[in-house]
C-alpha cells in the first residue's frame, strides 16, 4: 500500500487544474496564431480596405481602445468571480468537514446509547431472573 500511495501523490503533484491547462493552451494558441499572422500577412485586407477609404481609418484607434479596455475588464471580472468561488468553496469544505465531524460525533453516540440500553436490559433480565428463582425457592 505504501508504493500505492507514493504512486498516487507523484501523480497528484503532476497533475495540473483545468484553469493552468486553460492558460498553457491560451498561450499556445496565441503564440501560434502570431506566428501564423506574421507569415502569412493575414489582414493585409485591411490595410487594402484603409488604402481605399482613409476615412474608415478613423475609427480604427477608438476600436482598439475598447477592445483592450474590455479584455481587461474581462480580465478584471474573471479574477473577481475566481476569488468568489474560491472563497465559496472554502466555506463548503468547512461546512462539509462540521457535517461529518457532527455525523461521526452522532454515531458514536448512538452506540454509547445502545450500549448502555443493551447493558440495562441485561441487568433488568438478571434481576428478572434472580426473582423467579426466589419464588420458585419459595414455593
């Protein structure tokens, strides 16, 4: 059993959570497509379309702006709804450890309990038996 567990515990370090994995395939799927874009010049059209009609240029920087500002409101608000589950489900362990610590202390309660009824019981046949050996001496 010891190797068992070793076993296991080498495979939970090695494991990674779905957010870390989420994050390495993010960045591979950037990396790749930059890499991509910059061989293959994938929005030379654009450059076509503002060569054409310079005055569709002017509405390029304000775009920009609000799309980087809304990644980082994005960003912002992931982090936040993070930090809540977190916080959320350390407060459902706890609450799930004081249930099982309360299931295990009403249990064993329960046996206490029975034991002691089971120990009455028997002193009450013993006494029981104790007075029908007297009257069966008696008569």
């Amino acid at each position: 059993m010891d190797k068992k567990q070793k076993v296991k515990n080498e495979n939970k370090k090695l494991k990674f959570s779905s957010a870390s994995k989420d994050l390495i395939i993010l960045i591979f799927i950037f990396i790749l497509v930059f890499i991509l874009s910059y061989f293959f010049n994938v929005f030379i059209f654009l450059i076509e379309l503002f060569r054409k009609h310079p005055k569709a240029i002017t509405w390029l920087d304000e775009i920009i702006t609000g799309l980087v500002t809304l990644s980082f409101g994005f960003a912002i608000f992931s982090w936040r709804r993070w930090k809540e589950l977190k916080q959320e489900t350390a407060k459902r362990i706890k609450l799930q450890e004081e249930l099982v610590k309360n299931a295990e202390t009403k249990a064993e309660t329960e046996r206490i309990i029975a034991k002691q009824l089971h120990c009455e019981i028997d002193e009450y046949r013993k006494i029981e038996q104790d007075v029908l050996s007297r009257q069966a001496k008696i008569k």
